[in-house]
C-alpha cells in the first residue's frame, strides 16, 4: 500500500527512470542532491518489492562528479545489470553513459563517473538509450555543432568503449536543414535502431521522420538519407 521505499535520503531525489531486471524487479535511477549537487544514483528493487541484495539502501552512485548532470535515461543490459545516459556539464553540455552490474557494481572496465559518448565542443541534449543485446547500448540526442540541432547516434560496446566502426562523437542520423529536436529510439531487433524526431526543414511546421541505422553505424539500405 502507497509503495515500497527506494530512496528515502533526507536531501532532494527528482526525475525517476526505470527499466527492468529481466528477473521481475527494475532498475531504478534519479538525480540526487545528497551531496549538494546533482548526481546519479541508482537502485534494484526485487519482485516482492525488497532492495535487491548487494544493493546499498538509499541507492549505488552511478556518477557523484562536482559540475552537475541532467537528462538521465536508462535501458537494461541485458543481464540483469543497466546502461545509463545524459547530460554531462564537467566541460560544457556533453553526452556521458555508465553500466552498472546485477550486484549493483560499476562494470569492470568502465570509468568512474562514466565514459564519455559525445563531447565535440558544441552542445549535446536530450539523449536516449537502448540496450544492443551485447551488454552495451545504442544512444541518441539532439546536437547543436552545425548552429541548429541535428540527430546523431553512438554505439558504446559492453566494455565501455566506442563501438568498433563507429564515428568519435558519434553518427550522423540526420543533417537536414532547420533543426531537429527530440529524439526517440527504439531496437530494430537486428543490432541496430530506428529513430525518430520531430523535424523543422518545412519553415513554419514540424513534422515527424525517422530513420534507421545499423549494428555498424551504417544506415540501412533503402532508407532515405537526410
């Protein structure tokens, strides 16, 4: 009745995301203001609604670094562990992502605080994540390097690295003309993605495209480019 507890830290916890376990419980992360800033941390609650065991009361520290974050989305892994993406402000608006395991650890390999996605000199916002079924994850967001906002999307691989054959700072999804803003992702069940964002190109309406790109960065054959 009313819930069950996930964190109950007396300083400020806002903006939850969840994804599952794959075991019946989810993966729960927030930004947390504990320490006086905002950072990420994160929770398993089982499927009788207890905190999973191994994992901290009050949630694991995904990212506690000074200069602030926002925007945190997160997939599952695949084994039973999550992915976590969003903005980073450590060296302007950049585009950050962490693994955490099943026990509530940082994966081996994976950098504290995170690895970086994107951090090209102009800013990256709203980003948005899906497992790629290899214990890394597919993510995309709205970038402002050309002046107006385009949509590109990076690989990150199980290890914490860039996938290989992916572009530094990540792929182009589209570089049409005015801006295009929000995107949303979903697996193509083949590796890959599809995604899709509201796009400015016909001066004075927004209209809706999408495109798909492969396990190798690639965009699929037959879809339009731009």
């Amino acid at each position: 009745v009313d819930g069950e507890q996930v964190c109950t830290n007396t300083e400020s916890q806002e903006v939850p995301c969840i994804t599952s376990d794959g075991s019946g419980g989810a993966i729960i992360a927030w930004k947390d203001y504990r320490s006086g800033n905002y950072d990420i941390y994160a929770q398993r609650i089982d499927g009788d609604g207890n905190i999973h065991t191994g994992w901290t009361s009050d949630g694991e520290p995904i990212c506690t670094n000074a200069s602030g974050l926002d925007n945190i989305q997160v997939t599952s892994d695949g084994f039973g562990g999550a992915v976590l993406t969003w903005e980073d402000f450590r060296s302007g608006v950049d585009i950050y992502a962490q693994r955490v395991d099943a026990d509530g650890s940082i994966h081996a390999g994976w950098t504290v605080d995170g690895e970086p996605v994107c951090t090209y000199s102009e800013a990256q916002y709203q980003p948005r994540i899906i497992c790629d079924g290899s214990g890394g994850a597919i993510i995309t967001w709205q970038d402002n390097r050309s002046s107006s906002y385009d949509i590109y999307a990076q690989r990150i691989d199980a290890d914490g690295n860039i996938y290989a054959g992916w572009a530094s700072n990540g792929e182009p999804i589209c570089l049409s003309t005015g801006s295009q803003r929000h995107p949303l992702i979903i697996s193509d069940g083949s590796g890959g993605a599809i995604i899709a964002w509201y796009d400015g190109r016909n001066i004075g309406n927004y209209d809706i495209y999408a495109q798909r790109i492969n396990s190798d960065g690639s965009i699929h054959t037959g879809w339009t480019w731009n």
